[in-house]
C-alpha cells in the first residue's frame, strides 16, 4: 500500500501474482480512519499489510492490520525502488514514476490481473510495494 489520504492499494494472492489494485481518495484522514477497517476486513485471509509511508496515515493502516492479526511490513520508498530500480531509472522523480509505471504494467500483466486502462501512481507504486513485499517473504523467490 502506498499510504496517504489519496491511497494506492494493491492485493496479492499467496502465488506471488496481483490479484487487484487501485487508487482511492478518502479525502480526508477521519474518513479514512472509519474506512481502513472495512478496507481491510474485505480481504479474505488476510496475512501481510506491506505499507509504503509512515506518520499518523500509516500508524492508522497498521493497528487495523494488527487487529486483524496481519504481520505489518513498513518500507520506504528508497528501500523497494534500490531493489526493483536500476539506479540509472531513479535519477529524477519523474524518471523514477515513469519506470516504475512500466514495470507495475508488466507485474500486472505477469499476474494475468486486468490490464489497466489508466493507472493513477499510487496504484502503481502500490503495485511494486506489494512486488517488492512477496519477494520479501519468500512468495516468489525473485522479481518475475
């Protein structure tokens, strides 16, 4: 999950493969506050909560995760784009987002998921934090 007001959400079966992702605007943090629990509870098995953020927006996302007994994993941006990017690919912030649409398309398409027809990036980048996260561990042993 990319976390903020504006979120990016990505699901992922125990394959290793997206199953779905999206972009939600809560607009607000008290909104999102009353919507993670459902969010959250909708997901069936529910295992790992992999968060990209921190701050008020992700200590919301994890307690809801640890209420519903998920191992919570924090990481940063830098973290999963120095495994998944090359360097060359993360020179400007602009150039990162487009490489890192590029390949959320192409884990997309690995998964057999619907193809996107528009992709916000935060569903992208939720795409590659949940990417990063099943390598992580251990669904898939290596970036497909």
């Amino acid at each position: 999950m990319d976390v903020g007001v504006r979120a990016g959400l990505a699901l992922y079966g125990d394959d290793g493969r997206v199953i779905w992702y999206r972009s939600r605007n809560f607009g607000s943090t008290a909104r999102l506050r009353r919507a993670a629990p459902v969010v959250l509870a909708d997901i069936p098995g529910l295992a790992y909560v992999a968060l990209e953020g921190g701050g008020v927006i992700a200590d919301i996302w994890e307690r809801e995760a640890e209420r519903l007994a998920a191992t919570v994993i924090r990481v940063s941006a830098e973290e999963w784009r120095a495994e998944l990017l090359y360097p060359r690919e993360q020179r400007s912030g602009a150039q990162a987002k487009q490489h890192a649409d590029a390949l959320a398309r192409r884990a997309i398409a690995w998964s057999g998921a619907p193809r996107p027809t528009s992709l916000t990036h935060d569903a992208a980048e939720a795409v590659l934090v949940g990417l990063w996260a099943v390598v992580s561990i251990g669904w898939l042993d290596a970036i497909p």
